[in-house]
C-alpha cells in the first residue's frame, strides 16, 4: 500500500511518498514525521479519498493512506 505525507507550509505543499512494503520509504517517512512533530507541526489522517472522516493523529502509522501536515497556527 502507498501512503503520503503532504506538508504544507510557507514554502508550498511538499510530499513525502513511501510503499507499505518496503522498510526504507517507510523509516524516512516516519523520520520526517518525526522531525515536523517536534517542530510543533499537527497532523492530520485522512481515511477517505474525498478527504472526510479525518483526525487528529500523534504517531506515524505507516499504513496510513494520507497525512497531512501543517504548523500549528497562534491566534490572539
């Protein structure tokens, strides 16, 4: 199974695509799964093709179909 990452951010929208099967494409998207959370991104799983049924998640799941992340955004 494919799953994708899009991270969006000042500099556009960056995708980080690895297959389920293989454990290299897999470590490097929980790498940078990894990297963005500690840097206080949010992320987001998104069950349906049409992007519904989405939530919250705190650890990568690397049969996870798509993950979007963005950094958390202050108000005031």
């Amino acid at each position: 199974m494919q799953g994708e990452i899009s991270i969006l951010d000042k500099s556009g929208d960056t995708k980080v695509i690895w297959d389920s099967t293989k454990p290299d494409e897999v470590e490097v998207a929980k790498d940078t799964f990894t990297k963005l959370k500690k840097k206080g991104y949010l992320a987001f799983e998104f069950l349906g093709k049409d992007g519904s049924k989405g939530k919250q998640v705190k650890e990568f799941d690397p049969d996870a179909e798509r993950i979007i992340m963005s950094p958390a955004i202050v108000g005031g």
